[in-house]
C-alpha cells in the first residue's frame, strides 16, 4: 500500500504501476488488539508501527437504500477534493489532470447487490468506475472505458492480491454505455458474482458469473468474501502517453487524456444498495478473526436476498429516512436462488414497501434486479487482463489523491 505522503511524480508512477492501487484505512486481517496488561507493567500504547492497533468495525446497511441522485445524498459522502454536479443526477465531471471524482458510501454490506442507473464518461483516457470494495481489500468491479463506447468491463481481486490480473473481463456488443443510461448490476453472495446489464426498468442480462470455487479464485481464498462499501468514480488512467511508465495502461485506456476536448462527464441517476446481511444500524459487521472468511464475519447468515434464512438471525424490521436518500431496514426483499452456471434468472418474489419520502428520494416499491439467463457468445468475452497490465480499478482512489489538493497525502 501507499503511505500517505506522495509526490506528484511518485502518484503518476503508482497510476502507471497500477501495484497496490486499492486502499484501506485498516486491515483486519493484518491487526490486532493489544495484548492483555500484566500486572505491575505500564499498558503498551497500540500502534500501527507494534501491530496491536484494532480495526473499527463496518457500519451496516441492514436492508435497502434507494438513492436519487437529483441532489445530494447524506448516505454517501465525497472524496476530499471532489465536487459533483447535480443536475438530472450526479455528474462526475473531469475537465483537467489529476481530477478523479469520487464518491463512496457511508455503510457496509455483507452479500447483497448495487445497481447503478448511469452512463459512462467518453474521452480516450479516461476510466468510469464503480466498485465493491471491503477493508482487507476484497473487490469488485465495473469498469468502462471513454474510448470503447460499445463495451464494459467486470473484475474482482481478493485480499489485495495483484500478483496475477487474470480476472478481468471484457463485454462487447452493449448499447452505446456513452450516451445510453443503463442499469449495471452486481449480485453477490457466497456462493457466486453476477455482473448483468440492462434498460432501466427492464430485465437485464447476466454477462458474467462467478463462482465462489471458480479456478480463478484460488480455491476460495481470493473470492470477495467480507463487508463491503460502495465507490463510484471517474478518473484519468493516461495522462501523458509520453511517459514510457504509463505504457500499457495508456494502451489499455485508449490513449492520452485531453482536456482540451473537454469537460468529461460521468453521469449517475440513481444507485440501489441492497444489504443481504443480518446487520443493521445497531449491529454493525465484525471480522471474527484474521482469516478474511465470510465465515469469520458476524452477525452471520442471510436475513434478506435469495439466500434468505440461510443461518440467518431474523432482525426486527424498521425504517429509516434520511436526507437524499431512503433507507429501509430488515428488508422483506427475497428472490430465487441463482445457478452456480449463471444460467438461470434472479428473480424476485416480494418486495420492499414504504412510501417514505426524502428530497428527491421516493421508496415505493423496491424490487430487485431482473436478471435473464441468457448468457453470452464466447465472442461477447474476451480476457481485458493482457491490455492493463498492472492495473485495477482502485486507480481511482490514488487519482483522487491530487484532486484539488494537488501533492500531498491519501484521502482514505
């Protein structure tokens, strides 16, 4: 990981590295708490340096969170030296170097799905994001590129590993992502990932599936297993091609930014966080132990998503709301359990009600995603790992590092 004092040329030579490019402010699985005092012993004071400094544990979201982003969200927050635009949603707007806006909520989920209602920013260069990601550096993501209006791009990484980048995948033949809003979504569980894409309102198709035991995963131990949060963001992979450094990431991002062509906007309308987990606003998600295993993690079980009931703890339900944003939760959202293939469909047999109303936020009827079977051509796939060598979605966090502050320290 990077510490928190850089300079610009070490940012630049990280985004081209791409090495350890996801960020956390701590890693369970990597502390501890003090030992306990013995007697007549002053207590050691905890610290990073001793590794006996204790993670805070993940707020949860504990059921479903609908934002409207016609104005801003209190359920979510910027990143130091981001500003959005609100007008007909959030609009992440680059118009000069070492701007990446971002923004990133505030609770955690344990399984469940985002969906995003938006359209990717154009302009060779530039990466629109939005990731899944959880203290000991568990991901997922969604990735497009400004140059490649016809495509998407999905991956994961487990525990921070970035010893291979095998994982990606690229998913041609979709709508035109620059100009069309469509709804992306990611269905995550401990048994699988689906990435599927659809017109808002309308049943989307499963691009991608994969399974906790899939190859790729390292037999489980690199499968995205533990609390996550949500970024969503839009920053420059190549901002001088000229820098021999930055090479394969400027030929994996279509060439050079240029802000002369600009302004470069990300727009999202509307974000659906699902929490398939048993926490809630008064029981947040706790690492059990340094594994980074689902198993570890309590509360434990499912209390809401296909996998209802699973060993799941029933919590009493509620409803909150807040500001921008409705949050209901202990959720009765449930759905059909999806195939280990992917070729079934996510279907949902109840929804969320509450007519609670915040700013622009307006809960009715909550329904997940609508997920065909339909799986791709193999022509439709192709490995994106060979064009972004070194690279991964977390780009994003060291890009924000510099916006409006320029030089000087991490954000998160």
């Amino acid at each position: 990981m990077f510490s928190k004092a850089i300079s610009a040329t070490v940012l630049l030579s990280a985004l081209s590295a791409v090495q350890a490019q996801t960020f956390t402010k701590c890693n369970p699985t990597k502390t501890s708490m003090p030992p306990p005092p013995i007697a007549n012993q002053q207590p050691e004071t905890p610290s990073l340096a001793n590794n006996h400094i204790a993670c805070p544990d993940d707020d949860a979201l504990g059921g479903v969170q609908v934002t409207d982003f016609s104005k801003e969200s209190a359920d979510w927050f910027a990143l130091e030296g981001t500003t959005i635009d609100y007008n007909g949603g959030a609009n992440f707007v680059i118009s000069k170097k070492l701007q990446a806006p971002t923004i990133q909520s505030h609770k955690h989920i344990m399984f469940g799905s985002v969906s995003a209602v938006m359209k990717q920013s154009p302009g060779a260069g530039i990466v629109s994001s939005f990731i899944l990601e959880s203290d000991d550096l568990d991901e997922i993501d969604w990735e497009w590129l400004g140059s490649k209006p016809n495509e998407v791009q999905s991956n994961f990484f487990g525990k921070g590993d970035t010893t291979t980048y095998d994982r990606g995948q690229t998913h041609t033949g979709q709508p035109n992502t620059i100009t069309e809003y469509l709804n992306y979504t990611i269905e995550w569980t401990h048994k699988s990932i689906q990435w599927s894409v659809g017109e808002p309102g309308k049943e989307s198709k499963v691009l991608r599936t994969t399974t906790f035991d899939d190859p790729l995963t390292h037999g489980g131990s690199r499968y995205p297993q533990t609390p996550m949060k949500v970024k969503i963001g839009n920053w420059i992979a190549c901002p001088d091609a000229t820098d021999v450094k930055l090479a394969g990431t400027c030929e994996w991002a279509g060439g050079q930014f240029n802000p002369a062509s600009g302004p470069y906007t990300m727009s999202v309308k509307s974000v659906t966080v699902r929490d398939y987990g048993c926490g809630n606003s008064g029981t947040p998600y706790k690492y059990g132990d340094k594994s980074g295993s689902w198993e570890s993690i309590t509360p434990k079980g499912y209390c809401a998503g296909p996998l209802k009931n699973q060993a799941a703890v029933a919590a009493s339900p509620s409803q909150t709301t807040k500001n921008g944003g409705v949050f209901a939760e202990s959720s009765t959202v449930s759905s059909a359990t999806s195939s280990a293939t992917g070729t079934s469909a996510t279907k949902d047999s109840s929804s969320a009600q509450t007519t609670a109303t915040s700013g622009t936020s307006t809960l009715a009827t909550v329904s997940p995603t609508k997920a065909s079977s339909a799986t791709p051509a193999p022509a439709e796939i192709s490995k994106s790992a060979a064009m972004k060598p070194k690279h991964k979605m977390g780009a994003l966090d060291i890009g924000v590092i510099a916006l409006g502050l320029g030089l000087g320290y991490l954000v998160m």
